[in-house]
C-alpha cells in the first residue's frame, strides 16, 4: 500500500486526522512523537503547523519513503529505540497504531515520554460489549497472517476499556468523537490513476494489491462489533 501512494488506512481517515490536530493547537507547537507514521501524511501536516516531529515507522519500505519525502532528521523503527529523557515531548500522536500493541505496557511509557499537561492524541477501534473473545483472539491472528499486521486487538478492547487503562496510567479525557471506521472517497478518480501508474511500473504489486482487496472486503467480524474512535487525552502531573 506504501508503494502505490495508499496513505490515512486508519479509523476516519484524513476527516479523523484534522481532528485531531485541531485538538493538538492547545499545545501550541512543539515536539511530538509520531507513532506508526507511515507514508508522512500527517507528518508533513504537522510539520507545516510548525510542530519538530519524532517518527516511529516500523516498515522500511515506509521509512525510506518517508524519509524522500519529508525532512525529517531521524526515523526511529520502534519505541524502544528512543534515546531521549523523560518528558521530552510536548505531544504523542498515533493513528490506528495502539489497538494492536500491549497497551498495559506501552501506556506507561508514552506517559514518561509527555511532559506533564501534554497531550496524547489518537484515532483507533475498540470492540463493542459483549464480543465474542475468542473470535477476537482468532480474527487478531488470521489477519495479521494475511496482511502483516492485525486488524482488531488480541483482546476485546472495547471504548470503556480504553478510557480505564488511560486513566490508571496518569492521563484524563479531554476529547473523544466516534468516527466512521473508512473514510475512503467513492469516486476516487486520482487515487485509482496513481495505483495504476504504480503497479504499471511495478507489476508484481498487482498480486498483492488484488489479495488486500479480497480479503479486505471479507467480513472477519460481525457488523457492528467495531467503533471507530479519535480521542485526546491529557498527562497528569500528578504520579500513579
């Protein structure tokens, strides 16, 4: 999908995106730390909005076009490369990135990395009540066989859950709006012309491009099962 231009693959889409960094001016401008950053979509919107980002893109085809694109003076592969002091960033952003990591232990580590009163700005799903969890557990592991990546968390990780692992890790709402889980245009005209201009140059992307499509349109999860969600949360001074 990096390959042929695919960019804002999380919950609302670009809609989603310009929420959030409207919630982000009550920083001001600062340093923040991108997660999942990708092909720097929303890193050159912060950048342009005066914001000095830190991104973490695990993919390398990613990094490297992220990296022709943007000025960006580093692109960390992971969190726990972060050579940095506590408190280091103004703000933490992370688009359709969280719901598949282990939240208990990453939460407490995007806390140490915000100064207090800073911000941790996110778009992402959650499962709604009552979700069968082992065919969450299933679903988690069949699709991060077949795209690389899941496409709901391991456990069922529904909005309420969200709000309670924040709060015990040091952080209160200060925004949350329920979004539409694609946000992709009906008549995509332009995007359809740059996917064909980039499989043209590289066939061999046809193959995969085509299984996304197929087994992106398969229905892993009952209807209704996933929210859509992109919220803002602030970084207590107080300790945990």
């Amino acid at each position: 999908m990096g390959l042929i231009g695919v960019g804002d693959l999380h919950p609302g889409g670009r809609a989603a995106t310009q929420l959030l960094l409207k919630q982000l001016e009550s920083c001001g401008s600062g340093r923040i730390l991108e997660l999942g950053a990708g092909l720097g979509l929303t890193t050159a919107s912060l950048l342009e909005r005066g914001w000095r980002v830190t991104p973490v893109e695990p993919s390398p085809i990613l990094r490297r076009i992220l990296a022709e694109r943007l000025p960006v003076d580093r692109i960390f592969v992971s969190m726990d490369e972060l050579d940095v002091a506590a408190e280091s960033f103004d703000a933490v952003i992370g688009e359709g990135v969280l719901y598949s990591l282990d939240l208990p232990d990453v939460l407490p580590k995007l806390r140490r990395l915000i100064r207090p009163g800073g911000l941790l700005a996110l778009t992402d799903i959650a499962l709604v009540e009552g979700v069968d969890a082992e065919l969450v557990a299933s679903v988690h592991r069949r699709t991060k066989a077949v795209f690389g990546f899941p496409m709901v968390p391991h456990d069922v990780l529904t909005w309420k859950r969200w709000n309670d692992l924040l709060g015990s890790t040091g952080f209160s709402p200060v925004f949350a709006q329920r979004v539409p889980l694609t946000d992709r245009p009906i008549d995509d005209r332009k995007g359809r012309l740059s996917r064909a201009l980039a499989m043209a140059m590289r066939p061999w992307l046809a193959l995969p491009y085509l299984k996304f499509l197929v087994h992106g349109r398969r229905e892993w999860m009952p209807a209704g099962s996933i929210e859509g969600w992109a919220a803002t949360f602030r970084r207590n001074a107080d300790a945990i």
